[in-house]
C-alpha cells in the first residue's frame, strides 16, 4: 500500500502568456494577475499601451513579470517574436481590455501596442483571451455587443465582466487563471460531463433551526474546479455558490432537494457522478412554526433518501464515484467497508477517510483512493482533486 504522495501544482508550468494591458483603471490590477499567473508557472510578457501607461507604470509591470515590458514596437519586432507564427507565446491574454481595443481588434484596426499582437495572433492563430472592463453603459452599446459577438465567431474567448456600482468590471484574477489554465490546459477530459456534489446537507427543523453536519464542500468545489481545468462540462450540486463561469451551479439545502435535483441532471444525460457530498443520513418533518425555546425538545428522525443507492436504480450503467466516511477505525477496517460500499453499489472508485482525526472543514485530508488497488493521499484537497481526477481519466 502507498502511504502517501507529494502533489505540486505547476498547472501553467512551460506557458507563454502575453498579457496585454490597455486604458482602463482595472489596469491597477494586472500587478496581482501577473503574480498570480506566475506563482501558477507561467511565463508572463506585459505589452501596454499609451493609454494604459498613463494609468500604471511599466516599472511596476517590470515588477510583476520580471520581464521587460513592451510598450512600442522596435526594430526587434516583438509583435512577430511572440505572437508570429511559430512564436514564443501561448495565449495573448488582454486584461483589461476596453470597448475601443474591441472595437479595434474587431475591426481588424492596428493602431496600438496591444492590437498590433492582436493583429499578428489572429493571423498566426495563437489563442486569444480577452477580459472586457469599463463602464457598464459602454458594456451594453449595441455596436460593443455585436464587435463581443463577432470576435467571439473568430475564436476569440472572453472572461465576462462582474456587474456592479454601474461598471462592468474586471473579473477576479482567479477565475481569469482558472480560464487561462482551461484554455492552455491538455483537454483530458473534453466532452465528458461530470456531476458532483458537495458539502453538507441541512434539514429543518423549524422556519429558523436546521440540522446539519461540518462538512464545508471545499473538496466538492476543488473537485469541480479541477474537472472544469481538465476541460470537462462540469455541473455542481451544494448549498454554495462559485459563481465561476462555466460551471453550472445548483443550490441545494435538504437531502431530498440534491437528490432530486441530481436525478434530474442525471437524466440530461451524465458520463460520471461524484458524490462528495456529507449528504444527511436522517431527515424529520419540520414544524410551521419556531419552536420556543426554554423547554426540552424530542425530535424524532427518519432516513433521508440515499441518493447512489436512488441514482443506480434510475441508471445502472451510469459511472459513480462514491466518499466514505468513517471515525475511530483502522486502516484495514476503513478499506474493507469503503470496498463493500464498492461492490454494494457498483461504484467505479471510493474515497474513504476516518474524519475523527479531520478533514471535516479542514483545508487538508488524508484519504485513501480505492478502485482496483488502494491509494493513500495526504495534503491540501486541491492536491487531492488533482490525484482523484487523474484517476478519473483512467476511469475513462
């Protein structure tokens, strides 16, 4: 048996990217972009215009990518270095990027730093992202929206804008790494759609008081994100919410409700189910009304519906991966009955843990991977997500 792994996550280790960075205020925020592209192992170039010069200094871009910053065309035709064909760049990446750069690229208009790259991209076919940022009257012209729509029919990808305080705003540096590491990433699993569910489950009690457990969905979430890197249509069931873009998210409280709700997703078609989900073992019939407080209450419990056991009958040739928690047991003990919950419900892999010890709310686990053999992994549950989903395309 292995008694543990050591996971790093260099998810855009080798990449290129060229971030192009033009006039808007949200220019401000390139600093923690470029960081955060880099601590993922990216490579990063800045390439500004004028205008953007105006709002933030190419020192600090320097800075940030540790790189010289493009900010004219030389004689050493930069635009052809990275962005020609055969160059150095693996994604033109423009964040943030304003209505008159859109206009611009659109229209095939090279006036700029940012859209000469832009120019040279589109004729050599290197990936384009752009990250739209400015105000939310601008964001909604009809001519901004018909130059979005035709640039997104060449092939370009963007990362929509947050709504708010009358601005379309840049969207979070993390979620524009995590499109970033989806566009560069193999595709191991595209075309696959993947369902998992996650965190706890919450039955009421009354119209205030619920009954529930500490499970915190992190893994859930970690589960979803790594799929959606490795290019999978991923759909997630809990009581939170990401709001990444991309991922389909329900949210859920009672046990009935994600069972319900899983069944039905299930039936648009499904190629795998991960039900991580701490979902409630018991359920009771909540009262109308708040109950006082100050006096003994007896609730009286019954089974909740176990949604693997629902989702096998409903389709039994469907793929599940199933989480088995236990406390106070030994390594053997915990593998036996994670493999009976195997055979039991024809479960493709278990993940079986003893939360006595954490992993419950926690941001690390210590688990074991069961499927033909049995796996033991240690560490922070983004690096379990990423050791169960390599085991997910074995799987397929």
């Amino acid at each position: 048996m292995n008694t543990g792994i050591t996971i790093s996550s260099k998810s855009l280790e080798r990449k290129n990217i060229i971030l192009g960075i033009t006039g808007s205020i949200a220019a401000v925020r390139c600093v923690e972009l470029a960081r955060e592209l880099r601590r993922h192992g990216a490579t990063v170039y800045a390439v500004m215009t004028g205008e953007a010069q105006k709002i933030i200094h190419p020192e600090a871009m320097r800075y940030a990518t540790g790189n010289r910053v493009i900010t004219g065309i030389t004689g050493d035709v930069e635009h052809v270095e990275f962005c020609g064909t055969g160059g150095r760049a693996s994604l033109l990446l423009i964040a943030p990027c304003t209505a008159n750069t859109i206009g611009k690229l659109a229209h095939g208009i090279d006036d700029t730093t940012v859209t000469t790259f832009g120019t040279t991209a589109f004729g050599s076919g290197i990936p384009i992202m752009i990250v739209p940022a400015m105000h939310e009257s601008m964001y909604d012209h009809p001519i901004v929206i018909e130059n979005i729509g035709k640039l997104t029919e060449l092939g370009v990808e963007f990362i929509s804008p947050v709504m708010e305080e009358g601005a379309a705003k840049i969207a979070g540096k993390e979620e524009i790494v995590l499109r970033v590491e989806r566009a560069l990433g193999k595709k191991t699993l595209a075309g696959k759609r993947i369902l998992i569910t996650g965190g706890a489950t919450a039955e009421a009690i009354d119209p205030i008081r619920i009954i529930t457990n500490r499970a915190s969905g992190k893994t859930g979430v970690e589960l979803a994100l790594e799929a959606f890197r490795r290019g999978a249509d991923v759909t997630l069931v809990h009581r939170g919410c990401i709001g990444i873009q991309g991922i389909c998210e329900f949210e859920v409280e009672s046990a009935k409700d994600m069972t319900d709700v899983v069944l039905e997703e299930l039936g648009r078609g499904c190629d795998l189910l991960i039900s991580a989900a701490a979902i409630s073992d018991f359920t009771i019939s909540p009262s109308k009304e708040k109950i006082k407080s100050g006096k003994a209450v007896t609730l009286t419990l019954k089974p909740a519906p176990k949604l693997i056991r629902e989702a096998r009958l409903k389709y039994p040739g469907l793929k599940i991966i199933g989480f088995k928690a236990e406390t106070g047991v030994s390594e053997d003990e915990l593998v036996k009955r994670a493999r009976e919950s195997m055979e039991a419900s024809g479960l493709s892999m278990v993940v079986a843990n003893d939360v006595s010890s954490g992993g419950m709310g926690t941001e690390e686990n210590d688990v074991y991977i069961i499927d033909s053999s049995v796996e033991r992994v240690s560490g922070a549950k983004h690096e379990i997500a990423v050791r169960i989903m390599d085991k997910v395309e074995d799987i397929f």
